[in-house]
C-alpha cells in the first residue's frame, strides 16, 4: 500500500503521545511515518516535508501540546486532509485544545483528542478507495462492538 498517514509532531516532546496514534494505525493496517518540525520555531520545515508529500496519498495527524498552531499551518499549506489530535494537557485544565478548535477561517482540520479516533478518521479517509483497508476497519468496527457484548454478558451475571 503506498498510502499512509504522516503523523507530523511539533516536537519530540510529543512522540509518546504519537506512538500511540501508531499503535491503532498499526491495527488498522494503515502505513506511517514520524516527522518533526514545528510551525513556530521551524515553518520552513513544515513547508518542506509537505512539499516532500504532495504527489503522494497521504493524511496528516498533527500532534502538536500547548499552543498549536501547527495543525492550522498544515492545514492551509496542503490539499491533503489534516487531522489534528493535539495532546491533552492536565497542565492548562485542557484550555489549550481551544488553539486547535479556533482556527482562522478557511481551514478545514479536522480536531479528535483522542489517538484511536484520529487513527480510525485517517484510516476511513484511506479507506475510500482501498476495499482491503475498509475490510480492515469494519473487522476493527466489529471486535470494538464484540467488547460491549461481552461486557453486557459479564455485568448481567454480577
């Protein structure tokens, strides 16, 4: 598959929280790559690795803590679809999530704070013309539903 998603971090600082982004692609059965660079210290990076993908088919995770305006600055410097999914920060009670939601206008991110729910956007994303990629997210879809089933058989005999 020469599809794959492009998990762009904003600094090493937040490769744990994209490793586990990886972890659901890898489910999934959908490619990726790391990539640093960060729209505020280093834009021309960001501009670099994105021409790097531009003939490609690719999604962009963006993960980026604090101030995030990587996400935006991807966004408005691609065609490809972007996906950010910003760490959560017990730090700021959360309030930096709003750098991520309140964008300028003409940008289309999407936001998803969790790393399941931004793998599974990226792979659905992929999916449109991949039939072997949609098999694998409905068989991902089914073992999620399969869990509340069982979980229902567990609580009903307590």
């Amino acid at each position: 598959m020469n599809d794959k998603v492009v998990i762009l971090m904003g600094s090493k600082a937040d490769l744990d929280f994209s490793r586990e982004i990886a972890k659901y692609l890898n489910t999934l059965g959908v490619e990726y790559e790391f990539r640093v660079a960060s729209a505020h210290k280093t834009p021309e990076k960001v501009l670099e690795i994105l021409k790097e993908y531009e003939n490609d088919k690719v999604v962009f995770i963006t993960v980026a803590g604090r101030s995030n305006a990587l996400s935006a600055f991807v966004d408005a410097n691609t065609q490809k679809p972007v996906i950010a999914c910003p760490p959560y920060s017990e730090k700021f009670s959360g309030a930096d999530i709003y750098s991520s939601l309140r964008v300028p206008s003409g940008i289309g991110s999407v936001v998803t704070i969790e790393p399941e729910g931004a793998a599974i956007a990226a792979a659905k994303i992929l999916a449109l013309d991949s039939p072997q990629l949609s098999e694998n997210i409905l068989k991902y879809q089914s073992s999620k539903k399969m869990e509340i089933e069982e979980a229902d058989k567990a609580v009903r005999n307590i």
